[in-house]
C-alpha cells in the first residue's frame, strides 16, 4: 500500500482547471519530485495534499486513510509536514524559538499546565527542547541555534524551514522549491541534507522544484505536471529523454 495516493485530484477556481484528474502515488522511503512548467499546477496540488485547499473532486489517501478536505493542522497531525516557497519564519526570534514553536504541535502542552508550571509541563519542556536541539544538529544550524531568523544567510533559512516541518514529526515531508534562490554551493549542501534527513530520519519525501540538478540527483522518481495533467513519469534517465517532457518544458520549432 502507498504511503501516500491521490485518485481523480481535480481542483477548479472558476473557470481555470488548476488540477485535472490527477493520479498519484508514493512509496515509503521515497523521494519524488514533481516538476513541471510554470503554472504546470505542481504548488496547487501541494496546497491540495496538506489541506491548504479542499479538492473539487477525487481523494487523497495517506497511510491508508482518506485525508480529503482536512485542515491543515489536521494533516499535520496525521504526520504529514510541508514546507514553502517563501521561508516562513518569526524572523525576529532565534532559529531555536521557531522550532519550537513548530515541535509544540506534538509537546502535548496545555493550558493549565503551562499557567502553573507543572512538573510534568517541566519535563515536556525539556524533552521538547532536546528534539530541538537534535533536529537543528541534524540540518548544520548547531552555530545559528541563538541567531534571529533574519540574520541567517539564505541558504541556512531554508534550512531553517525544513526544521520547522521535521519538528512536527512527520512520516511524510512535502518540500516546495528547496533549492529557490541558493547559488550552486547551497544548492549542493541543501541537497545533501535532504539525502540525510529522509536516511536518518526514515523520512518519505515530495519535493516541488525547478532546479533540475537538484530534482535528478535526488529523486528516485519523477511525475511531469503540463496543464494540470500527468504529462510523464518515471526515473530521472527516463525523465530526461522523454520527448514530451522536453517539447513541455522547451517548446519545439514548427516549419514553416
């Protein structure tokens, strides 16, 4: 059984057919990427997956379940974490705070215990901060852990949000564009910490990208977007030669 499958996904906004009767599907362990022409659909369907948006039609399952229509702090409860395309951060706080914050999603805390400082919200505080900790050593942040957000280059604040996600536990991470804006060194370090955190953390990933170095040299799969539809799929040597993920993506010469 897939970890995660979306069966018919279709989402209108108005006249506009965002997503078309989209098939999908992933395996524990993987990491896909899904790729496409600008306005191809690939973030509306990542909008889709975590609740962003409910669907116009068909389902999405994960680990088994029907998902569809869920909030998005529903979603995340299943175990199921995003990232975006533009880092979303409390830039103020330092890179530790924000991760915080996103590991409270599990710290089981409540109110009262909070207002009276309990033991037991004591020892939930310390736990929660060594998962902290170990998350921000396993993305290389270890040096930034006390910085403010907006003082990390940008590459670290990429970083940065994968964090955030990965405190939420997920068993399924879904990563929007997270090579956007990196020079070709970052681009490098961010894919090998990607590579890490789906072997050291037993992690599926579904990444959304336009870097096409980054895209073949992580993905052990690869779905096409055109138009909403599912133009291709397949490795990424099967990727890279099929005629029409080229013409999609380059356009051909008509003679004239």
């Amino acid at each position: 059984m897939a970890l995660l499958e979306l069966k018919g996904l279709t989402k209108y906004f108005g006249g506009l057919t965002a997503v078309s009767e989209l098939d999908f599907s992933v395996e524990d362990g993987e990491i896909v990427g899904l790729i496409g022409p600008n306005g191809a659909g690939k973030t509306t369907v990542f909008n889709l997956i975590s609740g962003v948006f409910a669907p116009t039609d068909g389902e999405i399952h994960f680990r088994g379940e029907d998902i569809t229509g869920l909030r998005p702090d529903q979603v995340a409860k299943k175990g199921l974490a995003r990232t975006f395309q533009s880092t979303i951060l409390f830039e103020l706080f330092p890179s530790v705070i924000n991760v915080v914050v996103g590991a409270h999603l599990h710290a089981g805390m409540n109110f009262f215990g909070t207002l009276f400082n309990t033991r037991r919200t004591r020892h939930k505080d310390q736990e929660t901060l060594a998962r902290v900790m170990d998350i921000i050593n396993l993305l290389e942040l270890g040096d930034w852990a006390m910085v403010p957000a907006h003082d990390l280059p940008h590459g670290h604040q990429r970083a940065l949000g994968v964090a955030i996600a990965l405190a939420t536990e997920p068993k399924l991470l879904l990563l929007d564009e997270p090579v956007t804006g990196m020079n070709p060194e970052e681009t490098g370090h961010m894919m090998g910490l990607i590579k890490k955190i789906r072997d050291e953390r037993d992690l599926t990933i579904v990444l959304v990208e336009h870097d096409m170095r980054a895209v073949m040299g992580l993905c052990d799969r690869i779905s096409v977007l055109s138009f909403g539809k599912k133009l291709a799929e397949g490795t990424p040597e099967e990727i890279q030669n099929n005629k029409e993920v080229i013409e999609a993506y380059l356009g051909v010469e008509e003679d004239v």
